[in-house]
C-alpha cells in the first residue's frame, strides 16, 4: 500500500498544472501539457497461455526474492503456506488443521520441522507422539537419498508452483492489487499474470474459491536464510538406522 501522501501529493500536482495550464491557454497558439503516461504494457497479453506462463515462470526464478502467502489446495487438503525465498534458499510453513510443519532450504540442505499432528498424518497416534516427544522443536534432515520429502519442498521450485493441472487457458483480464494483469485458468485454478512490467505472478485462486495466494516484495531485501544450529538438527537416516 502506497498510503495517502503519495495521493495527496498527485492531487496538488494535478490542481497546480491545471492552473498553469489555465493561464498558458490565455494565449493563442498554446496547449495544455499531456497528462501522465499510462503503464506500457510488457507484451504478454498478445501471448499464448503456455507462452505467457514461460515468461512468468522466467521472471519468477529470476527474481532476487519474493514472498507468497494465502491458502492452497494440497493433496485434497486446504493447506495454509507461508512462503519466502531468497536466491536459490527458501523458508516456508505449512499447516492443515492442526497439523504444521516447517521447511528450510538452504544451501541445498533440506531441514523441517513438524509438530505431532503432522507426524500422525504419516503414521499412527502413539508413534507419532513418541517421535515428537524424541525431536522435540529440533529439526530433522531425511536419509540420503530419501525422497519421502521431496513434494513438499518443491513448493519452493517456480515451475513446480506455477505448475499446471491439466490444459491451460487464457481468461479475461483485471487488475490485483491495482497492478494489470490476465487470468490463466486450468482445471482446478486460475493465474494472474502481471501485464506491465516484469510478467510476475501476483495471485493464484482455486475455482472453489476457498483458496488463494498472493505473491509480493518482489526483488526486496530479504532476511538472510542460514541453516539451524547442528545441535537443532537430528538426521531421520541415523535415528532410523539407515
């Protein structure tokens, strides 16, 4: 949000050129000045919908940093995610009813941090709380190789994000959060690419409504994201004996 002074601050601008204006029109041969230029447009519009989704995955992974928040559907389940990523590294959460877990990816590392309710959604009650009462708020790192995990971090990947579910669509066009954009639509959600400047995602919308995630503070300074202290972290692979 850009607040009010910047409005105030257009309206005095406005109100000003159009007494200059006012006063130069008393001359013959004279014209008022333009008034502000309209956003050029970045092209994709004209674009097809995979065309357009190339481009704003390339722009996603390109930038620096951004931040996606809301609620998404995930294997069925409506699952709240908080998302960061910072380069190649990332934090997130995610949490359903009561179930929540933490992820961490940095430096190519791959730590989370589950409470028991996500631990009894993979196993049953009495494991799960013995395995929560053993890592305790620490987190843990799978077995090399493991791949148990690995649906879960690719929320941290553009193209697995952005990723669709069936035939992708071009819909109509709108703005999010003031910002042009057009609607890509597959059969379970509905993308909204930014239409000047970069081609950013800025928000996506299950077709129940119930969900939704906004994508922000593209290109801003973010945190650093540094891996947990080695005592914090226990291996899955050596508690397991793998």
């Amino acid at each position: 949000m850009r607040g009010i002074l910047p409005k105030v601050a257009s309206i005095t601008l406005v109100a000003a050129a159009m007494t200059l204006a006012g006063c130069q029109n008393d001359k013959a041969g004279t014209t008022p000045p333009a008034g502000p230029a309209a956003p050029t447009g970045n092209g994709v519009a004209a674009l097809t919908a995979d065309e357009i989704l190339q481009r704003a995955t390339g722009a996603l992974k390109a930038a620096k940093a951004y931040h996606a928040e809301g609620d998404i559907d995930l294997d069925g389940q409506p699952t709240g995610i908080d998302l960061t990523v910072d380069g190649e590294n990332f934090t997130a959460s995610l949490t359903s009813g009561k179930a929540k877990v933490d992820l961490l990816d940095v430096d190519g590392k791959r730590y989370m941090r589950p409470n028991e309710q996500f631990w009894a959604t993979a196993m049953d009650a009495p494991k799960a709380k013995l395995l929560a009462k053993v890592i305790g708020d620490r987190w843990v790192t799978a077995a090399e190789g493991d791949q148990s995990f690995a649906e879960l971090f690719s929320i941290g990947s553009a193209e697995e994000f952005l990723k669709p579910t069936g035939t992708l669509t071009k819909g109509t066009e709108k703005q999010i959060g003031g910002v042009p954009a057009i609607a890509l639509e597959d059969q379970q959600a509905t993308l909204y690419i930014a239409t000047t400047g970069e081609p950013y995602p800025l928000r996506i919308g299950g077709k129940d409504g119930a969900s939704q995630v906004l994508f922000s503070d593209f290109n801003a300074p973010a945190k650093p994201i540094e891996p947990p202290a080695p005592a914090q972290v226990i291996d899955l692979g050596a508690l397991s004996g793998k």
